[in-house]
C-alpha cells in the first residue's frame, strides 16, 4: 500500500469524523395523482433497508468529474490479459464470459492494482463484474474472523443486493470465498449467524447493516475493500448520513470503488471524501440514450388509458410496467387479472419473500406482466425483456432512464412506452429534453394498428385468471405433526414479533 495514499487516508479520517453530519434529505412536494391512484399513499416509507419511498429533492446536474493525477493503466481487450487467479478466469469460462464489456476492461487493470475507482456506465452495462472480479481476486485467499468481512459492497435496494449476489456467487465460489447478503425484510438472526460464521464478503443495505453492527454482529474495522454500487440511488433515498457513517468504519487506507450510471452532485460529497486519485472511467454520458433502445411517446386520451394498459398487457411476451404508486399498481394488477392477464404487482409493500417470488415467475414467464413502483426502476436484470412501460410519466429524467434501463440490456433491443395524457405532454417534453433522448410521438387509441406495432397490443381473453405459486413453494406439514399444536414459547413469540419487525425496516 501507497505510504502518502494511507497518510491521507488517516488524515481526512480523522477531519470527517469530528464534522457535522451531513445529510442531503429535503422535502419533496407530492406528485398529482394519476391513472389508479386515487390514495395519496406512496411507493413505499422510506425505508432503512432498502424500501422506496418519496425521494428528498436532490440537487440537480452532475458535479465535475475529479481529474486522475496517476496515469491509469491501459484498457484489457481480454479477461485472459488480467493478472486474476486461475480460478476466476476458469469460472468466466465456464459462465462463457471471454471479452470483457467496455466498462470492465477498462476499470479491472486499475481496480486489480488496488486503485480507487470511479466509473460510470448505463445499467446493464456490466458495472457488478466490473468491481466484483476486482473484489474477487484481491480477497481470495484469506479468511475472515467471525463478525468481520474483509470486503463490503453497499447497494440502495434489496433487490439490487440479490441480484449482486447472484451474479458474484459462482465467481465467489472458485476462489473459496464466503459471500452473505445482508437486507431489511429478512430474519435478521439468519444473518448474523452468517457473519458469525465468516463472510469475507458482505453485499448490503445500508439500513440492516447498521442494525447487526448496533448488534455488535458485525465489525467493519477489517474491511479493506469497499464499493457503493449505484451511490446516487441512496443519496436520492435519503441514506447518505448512513452510507458515511458506515464508511467512516472500514479501514482508511483501503480500496474504494465507486460506480453508478448516473453522478450527480450529491455524490461529489463520496468522491470527495472517500476516494484518493481515483482512476475515472464514463463508459457514456449518463443522460445518453441506449442505441439499442426505441424511446416511444403515445399521447392518449384519459378515458381510453386504461383499455388501452389492458391491451398492451395482452401482448404476446414480457412487459414491466411502472406506476406511482403502491395502490395503484395493486388495482391495475387486480384489472389485469380480472381481464386475463398473467400480472403480479411488485412494490415496497410486499414482504421480502413475496416479491423474490414473483421476480421468480416473471423470469421464467409464469407472470408476463409485472406492475410496479419504482422500487424496481434499478436492480432487476430479466433476460430478453423487449418492452417497459410508463403508465404514469416519471417526473425525474433519472427515474425514466432507470426504468427504462430494464431492457435493451448487455446489448439487447428494446422499447421504452411512456404513456402521455394532454395534462402532461408540456412536462414530459421538458423530460425528455433534460434526459437527452428524441422519443418517437404518436397519437393512439386502443385496438389501433399503431399501438400493435409498437407494443403488440392485442385484445385480452376476458377469461380472469388466478397466479398460484409452484407446488414446490408450498411445503408439506409431516405427519408427526398433525393433530396437535405444540405450545407456543416466550422465545418463539419474541421471534415471531422479531421477523415482523424485519420485514418492515
């Protein structure tokens, strides 16, 4: 290690940890209320673990990017040209990963020599092997002590933090290392039992991480690599004083890295304070718009939305699509299925595991229509997912660009729909301006052959349909245990009341 990198890591230490605390919240007006939404309830309480809530006004515009003082090293055309153990690059080969994506071969020759790192890259632009083979490679072979990982990525949602998880777990395991995900919404005991047992890598909510440690089930004094995984999404969620506050934990002359797709100024604060002559690297402009992607802009009329939603729904394939609101994305699920459309709703008020269920269905096909809030505008990654639409115009040029970031992934084609009333075409103009995309505009009614040929509308069954979980999910009582019920302990109901509260956080 760097003798002047650790000197100056110790010394902004010691200044951050005797300042006030920041905080970026500020209070949001609320959003007029559109297709469904007939409750002023939100997408979901803002909270600690991971939820979507109403997000703190943010301010606007992306900060200057820091100049790198060290020259970077040159980019890798192949994972075969990284200096990575065996293991990994045999698991690339297995996984059939051979040339690494812009953003990987860029940032990997630096990240592997333990430079911090700043990258910018559109979602699904392989930012997660971009800093986890990094992570990887720099950990393998050693051992945690119980309560005390040695690397830590930090992520805004716990689906996001599954989806890291899924993607680093083969990786992880060619090179012996144990990886736990740690996330509100589940039994918080089966977590810090993980960590007792030794996790050289944690991937986590910033919530829930501050609860084990509050615990004393986890220390971060051994951490020597850390990331923030889309770092403007947990400012955005109000996280940020958390998100320093776990950072003043990890060990001060360690490796950070940071990646997002978009760098507004909120994350300068991080930059600043955390990272020392990072290594800069924009695979494209945050505000740029996917070639792969069609931007398409229907102006309908109010009455006929909602027939037209039905058909759209009906299409042949996969579609999300976004809603403002919890109780809105309820009701339109409860029509689609009363119409014949296989839908599931996804937002902040289902339970952990209700909404990994029905993310399940709607990757294997189960459920094609999956209705949600923006709790799942980032972290979800569904291959051959042609089509996302915005039921309800987001009002934020970062909230469209992440929906939309639901297709057209690793290289792949796709459409963004955003559904436009006459009230809200002068917003969603300005919208588009500021995101820097040139959408296609047509004006549509149901059952026209325009709204087929962009969407694939076609006319629902009008049979209702019922979505049941696989008998697989449902497990079966033994029976030894029919007949009587055991009573019920102090120690159990404690439990109980436990797992309840986690679900909530």
């Amino acid at each position: 290690m760097n003798p002047t990198r650790k000197n100056e890591r110790s010394s902004r230490t010691r200044s951050r940890t005797g300042g006030p605390a920041f905080s970026t919240a500020s209070a949001g007006s609320p959003r007029s209320s559109r297709f469904g939404s007939s409750t002023p309830s939100r997408s979901g309480s803002a909270s600690r673990s991971g939820g979507y809530g109403r997000r703190p006004a943010s301010v606007q515009g992306e900060f200057a990017l820091p100049k790198t003082i060290t020259p970077a090293l040159p980019a890798a055309l192949a994972f075969a040209d990284l200096d990575m153990p065996g293991e990994l690059l045999a698991a690339l080969g297995a996984q059939g990963v051979t040339v690494p994506f812009p953003i990987q071969g860029a940032t990997l020759p630096n990240t592997l020599a333990g430079r911090d790192v700043l990258g910018r890259g559109r979602t699904g632009s392989g930012k997660t092997l971009a800093f986890g083979l990094a992570m990887l490679a720099r950990t393998a072979g050693q051992r945690a002590e119980p309560h005390q990982p040695l690397a830590l990525v930090l992520v805004p949602t716990r689906e996001l933090a599954q989806q890291v998880t899924d993607a680093l777990t083969p990786y992880a395991r060619s090179v012996k290392l144990r990886l736990t995900t740690v996330v509100g919404g589940m039994s918080i005991g089966k977590q810090a039992g993980a960590l007792r047992g030794g996790a050289e890598v944690v991937v986590a909510t910033p919530g829930r991480l501050k609860d084990l440690i509050d615990r004393g089930d986890c220390r971060l004094n051994q951490v020597a690599i850390t990331v923030l995984d889309e770092a403007d999404q947990m400012a955005d969620m109000g996280f940020m004083p958390q998100v320093t506050a776990l950072l003043d934990q990890v060990r001060p002359e360690g490796q950070r890295m940071l990646f997002s797709a978009t760098l507004d100024r909120n994350v300068d604060l991080l930059v600043r304070r955390y990272l020392t002559d990072p290594v800069v690297h924009s695979v494209d402009p945050s505000a740029g718009a996917v070639t792969t992607m069609e931007h398409h802009v229907l102006h309908v009329h109010g009455a006929d939305k909602q027939r037209m939603t039905t058909e759209i729904g009906a299409r042949e394939g996969r579609v999300m699509m976004f809603l403002d609101t919890k109780h809105a994305v309820d009701r339109l699920t409860e029509h689609l299925l009363s119409s014949g459309v296989r839908a599931a709703a996804l937002h902040g008020g289902k339970s952990q595991p209700q909404r990994t269920r029905t993310l399940a269905q709607f990757k294997t096909g189960h459920v094609t229509v999956l209705v949600a809030t923006n709790v799942a505008a980032r972290g979800i990654h569904v291959d051959n997912l042609d089509l996302v639409v915005n039921i309800d115009p987001p009002t934020d040029p970062k909230d469209y660009l992440h929906r939309g970031g639901r297709t057209a992934r690793a290289g792949e084609s796709g459409s963004v729909v955003t559904l436009v009333t006459p009230n809200q075409r002068r917003d969603m103009t300005r919208l588009m301006a500021a995101a820097g995309i040139t959408p296609q505009t047509t004006q549509v009614r149901s059952g026209e052959e325009a709204l087929n040929r962009i969407t694939g509308a076609q006319s629902p069954s009008g049979i209702p349909v019922t979505i049941t979980a696989p008998v697989s999910e449902r497990p079966q009582r033994s029976g030894a245990s029919r007949g009587r019920r055991r009573p019920v302990s102090a120690a159990r109901r404690m439990s109980v009341r436990q797992s309840a509260f986690d679900a909530a956080a």
